[in-house]
C-alpha cells in the first residue's frame, strides 16, 4: 500500500499510478492550535507500507507529519513502513562544522527509525554520509539518468563542458561529464554565510563552450548565479544549469532570470509553483516514474 503525506500530493498521486497502486486513504487535519492529527482509515495490519513526502517547503512541519503518520502505520501493525523522499531536509547538516553545532541529517535519521520507519528510499540525497546514519536498509535513488538525457537534447556535445560550482559536487559533476563525454571544470565556492557565496577560480576550460552547472540543490539560487557570472566571465558561450532539487527560496528565480544561466533543468521532487514551473528559464523533469517504478518492483 502506499500512502502520501500532505507535501507534495500531486506527485504523491503520479508516483502511486505509476506503481499502480491506489493512494491509501488518510485524514490528517490540524486541530485549532496547530497540532497534526492523523487517522489511517485502510486495514493496514501485515502489509508492506511505502509513505511518500517531500521535505522540500516547510521542512519542520512535513517531518513532524510524516512522524505522526509512522507512528500510526506502526501501531496499526503493518509488516513493513518504507519511508519514500523525494526530497530529504537537513541533508547538508552531515557534519560538524564547528564545535557546538548539530549533525541534524543524523537527528532526522534516528527520528525516522524510532517513529517506525523500518526501510528509506531517498532521491539524490545531498550527501552519501546519510546512507551510514541508519541502521535500516536505505536505498538511494539518483534521478541525474533523467537530466543527463534531457541535457543531451539540448546541446552539441562536441563543444560542451560540465562545470561543478564547488566542491560538493564535484561528483555528481563529474559523473555528468563522464556520462556526457564531455570535460569537467570546477569552482571553489566559499560560503559567507546562508545567503552569501564567493567563488574564487574556475579549473578547468570553458571559453567558446556551452556550460552545464550542475549541482543537487538550488536554494537562494546564489550558486548557480555566481558560477553562471564566473563562466561568462572566462567566455562561455551558453549556460545550462541541472539540480535534482529545486527550492528556489526568496527571489532565487528573479536572480536566475537576470542571470546568463539560459535554462535550468530540475525535477519535481519539491512542490513549485505555477510561476515557477512555467517560468520559460525552467524545464521541469517528473521523477513520478521513477520513484513509482522503484515501487513497483521493490528492487532497488
Ligand atoms: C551545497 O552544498 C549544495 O550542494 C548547494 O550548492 C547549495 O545548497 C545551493 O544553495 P544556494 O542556491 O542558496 O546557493
């Protein structure tokens, strides 16, 4: 059976179709002082339960709903209670920074397991480090097969570099560019702070090229829009971005509209608006299949 908490309801309903499996029903309300109620209205004793939700908008408030939701599927003894992310929340606190700070990816992943959880499956989680937070099976799923098409679409590999905006994603960028058999370049970005990055300088060539910037997040959009200006500085020709998850907090897409960036690719794991989804700058790629087919088969 599966289930879909209240984040993200439209690609909650295209994954279940896609696993051709009925949304089981549920009444999650809030009672007057903002608590979440949740009832599970299916007999869900014995079954394998997959709970789908998204962390992208409201972090804070889908994870507490998605605990409560747990808990319920765990009193109603079903067999199995495989969390589904699309979009996992405090991914990029995966360490200590600093003395005094949380490591919260780990916090999430405890509280998760305790409320019931007994399997994760993730999209593009920030970090790998995640993986090793839980004692349960966790499944990661990666949508950048998806993007990596979709660029090829668009642009003469011939004269195309992929260009990593800091060091994080170095990987995925590089396996863009393995994938794609173009070169790879990179940024080093510095964070000044949650709103503010410095790049320094750029490894690699991209003068006459197209760029593809690829990064898993875009947040306040202000990564991609200092790596953009730095390769049009050193001469890029076009500028592509791809993210798994788009948050576009704020004026991120007021940014990247005043941008070079000509067209950013990202896919649905967090709910947009309208304005954003048909904003011409933005291509939005559905991982409803994707997540519903791993569903579907149960093998990851
Ligand atoms: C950071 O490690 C992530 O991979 C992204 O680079 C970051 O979240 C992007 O944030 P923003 O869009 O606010 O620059």
């Amino acid at each position: 059976m599966i289930f879909s908490g209240s984040s993200h309801p439209i690609l909650g309903y295209e994954i279940a179709e896609h696993a051709n499996i009925v949304l089981g029903k549920r009444n999650l309300h809030l009672f007057p002082d903002g608590e979440i109620f949740v009832e599970i209205l299916e007999h869900i004793q014995g079954r394998d339960i997959f709970l789908f939700q998204s962390l992208g908008e409201n972090p804070n408030f889908y994870l507490m709903e998605t605990l409560i939701i747990l808990d319920a599927l765990k009193r109603g003894a079903a067999a199995s209670i495989t969390v589904v992310f699309s979009y996992y929340a405090y991914a990029r606190q995966d360490r200590m920074n600093k003395p005094g700070t949380p490591i919260t990816a780990k916090l999430l992943a405890d509280l998760l397991v305790s409320a019931g959880a007994t399997q994760l499956i993730a999209l593009d989680l920030h970090s790998e480090s995640i993986e090793g937070f839980f004692d349960i099976p966790v499944y990661h799923i990666t949508s950048y097969p998806l993007l990596i098409r979709y660029c090829e679409t668009l642009v003469s590999l011939k004269n195309t570099a992929v260009v990593g905006p800091d060091k994080g994603a170095v990987k995925v960028a590089s396996a863009f560019a393995k994938k794609l058999g173009v070169p790879l370049a990179l940024i080093d970005k510095e964070r000044i702070d949650s709103f503010k990055v410095e790049m320094k300088m750029l490894i690699g060539d991209v003068r006459g090229k197209t760029v593809i910037l690829t990064d898993d997040i875009c947040s306040t959009g202000g990564t991609l829009v200092t790596a953009a200006k730095i390769c049009e500085e050193l001469g890029a020709k076009r500028i592509l971005a791809t993210v798994s998850h788009g948050l576009f907090i704020e004026d991120a897409l007021d940014k990247i509209e005043n941008s070079p960036i000509e067209l950013i690719i990202v896919t649905n794991s967090v709910p947009m608006s309208e304005k954003i989804a048909n904003h011409p700058k933005v291509r939005l790629i559905s991982v409803a299949s994707l997540l519903g087919e791993v569903i579907k088969k149960n093998k990851y």
